[in-house]
C-alpha cells in the first residue's frame, strides 16, 4: 500500500519531510514529491501549492505517476460552524466547492453542472482511523467529523462565513480538499481530508493565521501520524522489483504464489521511479523483493523465508 500525503503550504508539510525515513525526491509539473517511509508506511508526500487547481494536479499526479492506493490532505482551514473553536479538528464526511455557483440556470448552489455528482464522500475506514487517532493527541483539542468546504477564496467576511453554514451545513472552509476529493472519487481512490482550524474565518483571521498555523498543523501531523500506525502494517506489504524475461523473477513470484502470500510486482524497465527504488535499497538489478524497509536480492528461498519472518 501506498499513501499519498498532500499539503498546500510548507508549514503544513515540514514536519512530515523532518520525519520521513529512507527518502528520495522527484518533480512533476513543477511539483516536489517526496518518497519514502513513516510510522512503518510506504508515503508520497507533496506540497501542492494553495487552490483547486494547484490542488487538483497535484492529486492527478500522485495517482498517475506514485500510483497511491489512498490519499490524505492535510493542514488548516477555517472554522464555519458556529460552535468550532482554534484548533478544533475536522476530519471530512463530505466536500463540495461553495464558489461553483450556477444558480441562474437553475441548478443548486455548489452543484456542477450537467454532473449527477457534487458531493465527494470520503472513505469511512480513513475517516475512522483519523477520528480515532485524533483522539489519542491529548489537550483540549475536540475532533469532529462535518462537512469541509473549498473555494478559491481565504474568506474573513463574517455574513458570508454565515450563509455558507446555513446553506450547506458545513464545519470549515479551506481552498483544496474538495479538488482533491473529486480526482480522488473520479479515480477510485479512498481519500480524507484532515483540517485543524487556524481561524474562524470571521474576519479576524489576520490576527489568528499565522499565530495558530504551526500549531494547527502540528496537531494535523499528530493525527494523520496515527491514522499511518493504525493502518494494516506496511511489513504485510510485499514489492517484486522484476523485469520480463528474468528467470529468478518468475522464480520469486512463484515462490510467494505457492505460499498464498499477496504481494505487487514492479517492473523496473516500466518506471525511472522502479530503478529509484532499487537503488535506494543499495541494489542493482533483479529481483529485489521488499518487505518494509527491509529488501534481499536474487532468488533464495532461505533469505525470502527470513526477509517474510522479520517482516
């Protein structure tokens, strides 16, 4: 399993990079990805930049060319419901985009047009993992789960952040996750999004931002920290670095076949990104069969039984 972890400022992202181990970098369209390991999880972390757009070629990328099976968006946003308070945490149900307004032609605020869908559920096992990791950080912090909107707007208007909890119900507003929900459910891929509230979008969000923002987003690390060591654990992971026509690949594959053991198979003449990865291992050529951080070159049944074993 890979994670894809997405933030749109460097404040919201600088505590993952200090905690990644084993990492390597690459850039897509202008934007940083950072491979490698945290709390015992294989994770693409990035830095998308603020805005749908920003946001929504980033998660593209992540999924096209990292290949995450799950992604999650971090950081700030501000609060909407009237009863949050600084850092206070939402962890999505929902999100839509508040700014799509096609109300002249008869559709509903927030609605795309000619689309049945405009609301992006996020996935219920991500959503319980960070509620329950969100839990366990302490303080006087609450965690709850609502409704997240976006927009390309950093709103501070007090009755404009009161039509938007009438009107949809939300919890908070920020400028990415529903971006990110929509490319995640057009693909297929589960998703949460995670806010910690800087301000309270009410017009004191001058004074609010930058002084609770580190904050913020520390309790954002906290949480999705927990959400990775919750997860099935990356040990139960297993990676066949091949390429076709090699003998002790097949011979690999079939080994782990023939003992019922799920594992992924990356063909390193397919990707640069494949060859990264060996070499991060301190290999050259194949196979190169990965559990965790912990990797054996070549076919031998005795190293394969203790690589699995220690895994």
């Amino acid at each position: 399993m890979r994670i894809g972890i997405i933030g749109a400022m460097d404040e919201e992202i600088a505590l993952y990079q200090a905690a990644m181990k084993k990492t390597t970098s690459s850039v897509r369209a202008g934007i940083t990805y950072w491979e490698g390991i945290l709390a015992g999880q294989n994770v693409v972390l990035c830095k998308s930049g603020v805005g749908k757009v920003n946001a929504s070629v980033c998660t593209q990328i992540l999924i096209d060319q990292y290949q995450v099976d799950r992604v999650i968006f971090t950081g700030v946003a501000g609060a909407v419901h009237p009863e949050l308070e600084i850092g206070d945490i939402v962890v999505s149900t929902d999100c839509l985009q508040h700014d799509m307004d096609v109300t002249a032609l008869g559709f509903q605020p927030g609605q795309i047009p000619y689309q049945e869908k405009w609301v992006w559920e996020a996935d219920a096992e991500l959503v319980r993992l960070a509620v329950r990791a969100g839990e366990t950080i302490g303080g006087e912090s609450r965690v709850i789960e609502g409704r997240i909107l976006s927009g390309d707007q950093f709103l501070a208007d007090r009755e404009k952040v009161k039509r938007l909890y009438e009107q949809f119900s939300a919890h908070c507003t920020e400028m990415e996750g529903a971006a990110v929900a929509q490319v995640c459910a057009m693909n297929e891929i589960p998703f949460v999004i995670v806010r910690s509230m800087s301000d309270k979008a009410d017009g004191s969000a001058h004074v609010n931002f930058v002084e609770f923002t580190k904050l913020a987003a520390e309790r954002s690390f906290a949480i999705v920290s927990g959400m990775l060591q919750n997860m099935t654990p990356q040990s139960a992971q297993v990676i066949v670095y091949s390429t076709k026509g090699c003998i002790d690949c097949d011979l690999v594959k079939q080994y782990l076949k023939q003992r019922g053991i799920d594992h992924e198979v990356r063909d390193v003449m397919e990707r640069q990104e494949y060859r990264d990865e060996v070499e991060r291992f301190g290999f050259l050529g194949v196979p190169v069969t990965v559990v965790g951080d912990k990797a054996v070159k070549g076919y031998n049944p005795a190293e394969l039984d203790q690589l699995l074993q220690k895994g």
